[in-house]
C-alpha cells in the first residue's frame, strides 16, 4: 500500500511539472489560459500608453490588428489639460503609465530620465528589436543620455524633406504683373522683387471689396515660425555661428538688415497694421477675404481651400510658396525648411512597466516597415492592395480621404496612431503618410520644387543652453527677453538711424548682462554635440 501511494505521489508530480512546462511555452507573459473544461484562450496583455494627440480607444481596425500581430492592448490616457503638467504630476506622483510619449523639445522629458522614471533601452534593442537598431540607426547614437544610454525612441525621425516654411503669394496677382512664368517654374524672388511687388499690389488696389487691401499679413499664433521666415531670406539659423563659436543671433550682421527690412514693411503700410495681434482665426478671414496678397509661414491651406469652393478647382487665386532672397544671399542658402532628424516626441518605457520584453518587441513591430504602413495606410485589402511589390490605396480610400481625412481616420485607423513614425518614404518608394503626402494639389506640388535645397537640421542645436532652474538659465532668459523687447521696438521705429541706435544699445545691455558668459556655455555644449554626432556617422 505505501509503495502505491508513493507512486501515485511521483506520478502526479511529474504531470504538474509537465503541464507547468507546456503552460510556459506560450512564453513571455503575453498569455493566458481562461474559462473551464478543456479549452483554453490567449488573453493579449495590456498596457497603458500616455499620448497628447489621441484619446480614441484603442478599437479600431487599426488597433485590433496591432493587437493581433503583437498580444497587446493599448489603454491610451491622455490628459483634459496641458499634457506637460500632467506629465509633471505623474512623475511627482508615481502614477506612472507603462509606456510614456513625452515632446522631446520640453524639459520634461529629462526630468523622467534623471528622476529615473524611464528604463534604459539599449539591452532591449540589442536582444528583442532588429528593426529598432536597423531603422534608426544613427539616431538612436545621437539621441542618448549623458550616461550614453537611450531612455526614449525617437518619434517622427528622420529628415523630413517636405517643404516647412515659405513666403506665399498669390498666383493670380504674380501673373497679372509680369511674374506668371517664373512663379510657375517655381523660381525664387529678389527682396527687392518682393518689395516691388507688395508695393505695386498696394498702389494697384488701394481697397478690395470696399476695404482697404493687406500687401501682406501673418499668424501672430505662429510668430517663431514667422520670425523663422524672415530670418530664412538671409540664410540665418538658430545662432550666429562663427570660428566654432555660438553667439545669440542679434550679433550676426544680417540680423540688423532684417530688421530693417520689417521696419521698411511696416512704415511703408505693406505689412499688417495687426500683424503682431493676428489670431489664426482672424488671420484666415484676412486671408481668405481677397483682400491680402502675400504672408509668411506655413504653406497656405484654409484660404486656398476658401478660394477653390468659391471659383472652382481650377483658379488661379491661391497662395503659392517661394524662396525670397535677401541682397548676396544665394537661393540655397535660404533656411526655409528647419527640421529636425531627432523628431518631435520620445516613447519612453517607464520603471511601472511589468512587461518590458513584450513592450520592445510591440515598439519594434511599429517600427518595422510593415508597421509604418499598417499605422499610417491601415490594413491590407481594406485601404490598400500591394501590386507588383508596390503598396498602392484604393480609390475609395483617396475618394474618402478627400471628402473628409479625419473621418476616415477614426473609421479605418490609419494614420490615427502615431507611435515610432519614420519620415519619408518607404522601401518601395510610396511615402508612409498616405492622407498628406501621396496625392498632394498643385500648390504642394509645385512647393517641393520652390522649396527645394532650404532644408537644415536642427537637432544640432537643440537644448545647448544651461539646465533649466540655474542663474544662467536665468540670465539667458532675461538675456532673451531683451532681445523680444528690442526687436518690437526696432521694427516699429521712425527712422533707420532710430534702429541703428537701438541696436547698439541692445547690444551693449546684452554685455551688460554677461551674455558671452551664456554662449560660452553654447558654445560648449556644442561641441559636445558635435563630438557626438561625428562619433555616431562614423559607427
């Protein structure tokens, strides 16, 4: 009897381990078993991802065959207020998501490095993330952390090569003063050309429809990127850089010519009274009302769209984009296209994470090409048909995208996740963003000629200057709030000599307040950048 029941003791242990040794081959915890009787069901895991842009639950085709292909469910949170404050109380608090997308242009993003919130990543993309280390190569190599670890893949990366900025100005007018030609081919203009022509629109229509005519308006909700225009037409970028050394870019000479010219706009009544005032809101009614003939910025989109429902598909009366060119400033050294290879966000995987393995292989599987188009295109066979190794979308898909892109969005998923985004176009030649990029109108068209050679790589000059709650960070803000106060006034002064005046005395603050001592640290911390990404073209 004793040796029976110690038989049945070792037989019943051994199909324990057995059926312990089956369960854990479905490996990694992505998995597991549910309900009774025989029959078992996998169960995908989830996991909670903090994102600023979308709130939508994660259901939609999109998603639910994400979901299939790698075992997880997304729980999206996302804030009712400013996402960075919430980002702030979650790391103060520890509430923390499994998966944080954080703006990588805001200090926060280093404060849950420092505050040890993320985990490093690069053990993970060496074992689980072919894709990762294959796609983003260099980028991960400048994107490390002061310890030389990666915390966060970059989101959006890569050199976007669309147009970014230009100065816009309308078709119909260019053509009926002689310009037709040349602003068709997409040839850059003169700042004197500019000028003759803003001031020939004014004298030509002194008011349209009963009220007086704009030669030229902005979006005061844009001005760094208005500013940014301006500061493109003479080649400028983020600072005045000189034998190695970053200064603030008031000390580069053409810096004062392009105030100048601004003054010039303004006294001369070419530029808008409001211009520094404009909301978007009141700056698209401007825009739209015939009453402006050119701006700065963005490529135009709601008064062209405003034109096209009022005289038809075919008019002339839309804004185009072009280089304008300040005196001994060759077209391509314009600066009109600022990006960044680093991208926009960072996807960081936080410390409250319990499924770090499975959370790299579902960041890896976004990022692969077959992720970029099933994020961005949508599934297979319901937007889009692969033909002769081509991804080519249906025409009810472009038939809907047209009628009402964000519509279409929510219903079919695609482009309405934007995690691990690459910029440009895939393998096969066709852009990873479908809704914006594949069938573009004429105007778009015609700025990837106008446009093109302005683009420049701004990540080189990110974050240089000192840690953000220090005395020199301090003093580089008061520094930079000398700078904003001196330029309105300059702009909005009487006479070239006031401006003259006015700059040396800028400037001579600016030495008052140490500001060689705050480029010094520019200067510093970038040529560690430098070092960094010479380190990481070599590798």
């Amino acid at each position: 009897m004793r040796k029976r029941m110690i038989l049945a003791a070792v037989l019943a242990s051994t199909m324990l381990l057995s059926a312990c040794s089956d369960g854990n081959k479905s490996g990694g915890g992505a998995t597991s078993e549910e309900g009774g009787g025989s029959g078992t069901s996998t169960k995908p895991i989830t996991l909670t991802l903090f994102d600023k842009n979308v709130g939508d639950p994660f259901t939609n085709p999109v998603a639910e065959e994400i979901t299939k292909r790698t075992g997880v469910f997304i729980e999206v949170q996302q804030p009712t207020g400013n996402p960075d404050e919430k980002l702030n109380l979650m790391l103060v608090s520890g509430d923390l998501p499994d998966i944080a997308l954080i703006d990588r242009r805001e200090a926060t993003l280093n404060k849950y490095i420092a505050g040890g919130a993320l985990i490093p990543l690069n053990d993970l993309i060496e074992e689980h993330a072919p894709n990762i280390k294959e796609r983003y190569g260099d980028v991960l190599s400048k994107s490390v952390y002061e310890d030389g670890k990666n915390y966060y893949l970059n989101n959006w990366y890569g050199l976007d090569p669309d147009p970014n900025w230009a100065i816009n100005m309308r078709m119909d007018i260019l053509e009926e003063f002689g310009y037709g030609e040349r602003a068709l081919a997409g040839d850059s203009f003169t700042q004197d050309e500019f000028l003759d022509l803003l001031r020939k629109f004014k004298a030509t229509y002194p008011t349209v429809d009963g009220n007086p005519s704009i030669p030229m308006t902005v979006n005061a909700d844009h001005m760094p990127t208005i500013m940014g225009s301006f500061k493109a037409m003479y080649g400028m970028k983020t600072y005045y850089e000189q034998d190695g050394r970053l200064e603030f870019i008031v000390r580069d000479p053409r810096y004062l010519d392009m105030i100048k010219f601004i003054n010039t706009l303004y006294t001369e009544g070419l530029l808008d009274r409001e211009w520094g005032i404009n909301k978007a809101q009141k700056y698209e009614q401007k825009t739209a009302s015939g009453r402006v003939f050119a701006t700065a910025g963005g490529i135009v989109n709601e008064a062209n769209s405003v034109f096209r429902a009022e005289h038809g598909e075919d008019t002339n009366q839309l804004f185009y984009g072009f280089k304008v060119t300040a005196p001994g400033v060759n077209p391509d050294q314009t600066t009109f296209g600022p990006r960044s290879s680093l991208g926009w966000d960072g996807l960081g995987i936080t410390i409250a994470n319990e499924h770090p393995v499975e959370t790299i292989k579902f960041l890896d599987f976004l990022a692969s090409e077959e992720g970029q188009y099933l994020l961005m295109w949508g599934k297979e066979g319901m937007n889009w048909n692969m033909e002769n190794g081509v991804h080519v979308p249906t025409q009810e898909a472009l038939d809907a995208i047209s009628a009402d892109w964000a519509e279409f969005s929510k219903t079919t998923g695609a482009r309405k996740w934007t995690w691990m985004i690459r910029n440009g176009l895939g393998e096969d030649g066709t852009p990873y963003d479908l809704m914006f990029r594949y069938n573009r109108d004429r105007v778009n068209e015609h700025a990837l000629k106008s446009m093109e050679g302005s683009t420049w790589d701004t990540a080189l000059y990110d974050d240089l200057g000192p840690k953000g709650g220090t005395p020199d960070a301090l003093s580089e803000q008061k520094i930079k709030d000398i700078i904003d106060n001196s330029f309105s006034n300059m702009v909005y002064a009487n006479s070239q000599d006031e401006i003259e005046k006015m700059y040396a005395d800028m400037i001579a603050e600016l030495e008052a307040n140490d500001a060689k001592k705050i480029e010094d640290i520019y200067t510093a911390n970038y040529k560690v950048r430098m070092e960094l990404y010479h380190t990481a073209e070599n590798n």
